[in-house]
C-alpha cells in the first residue's frame, strides 16, 4: 500500500475516532501532498520518496515553532507541536542513533579518503545520499565537521 493512501485511511480513522492531534497532523501532511501536487510545475503524482520528504520538512517546522513556543514560555503551544510530531513520525523511516551516523560517516570518508576540513562538501554530498531519511541534516554536518578535524 502506498504512503498516500495509508494517510488517506489514517485521516479517516482519526476523523471517526475525533483524536483532534492526529487528525491535526493528519491534515498537515495530505495539505502539503496537496499543494505539491498542483504546485505549478510539480510532479502530478508523488512516489514514497518524496511524501517522506514533505513529512520530514513538516517534523522540522514544528520542532522549530515548537522551540520558539517554548523559549516564549508557552508550554501548551510547544505540547501541542510535539503531539504532532510523534503522530508524523510514524510515517517516516527508522533514525538512525549518532552511533551509527559517525560509523557511517567514517566508511564514507575512508571511501572517498577526505582528510581536512577543505573535503567536507564532497563527504556531505554523498552523505546526505546514503543517509536520507535516516538522519538529520544538521547531525550529519556536524559529524563531518567534527570528523574532519
């Protein structure tokens, strides 16, 4: 079964069992599939791929706006993003631990045979490609900074 129609199933069952967060985050997501498919120039139909993208940009606005809401003290608004993000992850892949983004990592770099800071563009490039969807950006940039110096 594709992604979009298991959003689509989910959707039903929130609206039928009235959990408003799921139903919340929900709608988020088959918004955005939404508005990338009629997006001008957009693809008419999406693959896995890039609904997990989509997912992936939506988990990171709300962990934002959750932090924001929480340096403002609004602790209710920050639950409230938080709720949502756990209901979105169950769509995404596993995350992979720091542990194990660093071995990876380190195979990549003994592969390409980057040594200093000056090869980190062509370890994050390959990176970024092993790793999509398993790892954060941010956690990956960071690694291969640390790694490389």
């Amino acid at each position: 079964m594709s992604l979009e129609i298991q959003i689509q199933q989910d959707l039903k069952a929130a609206m039928l069992a009235k959990d408003k967060v799921a139903l919340a985050s929900v709608r988020g997501i088959k918004a955005a599939i939404l508005i990338a498919k009629t997006s001008e120039g957009g693809p008419s139909e999406l693959t896995d791929g890039d609904i997990i993208k989509l997912i992936q940009k939506l988990v990171k606005q709300r962990k934002e706006s959750a932090e924001i809401y929480t340096q403002q003290s609004r602790p209710e608004l920050a639950k409230n993003e938080l709720d949502e993000i756990a209901c979105m992850e169950k769509y995404l892949p596993k995350q992979m631990s720091e542990v194990e983004v660093e071995a990876t990592l380190k195979n990549i770099i003994a592969q390409l045979g980057a040594t200093s800071p000056t090869d980190m563009g062509k370890v994050m490039g390959a990176a970024t490609k092993a790793l999509a969807g398993q790892a954060d950006g941010r956690l990956i940039s960071t690694l291969v900074k640390k790694l490389l110096s």
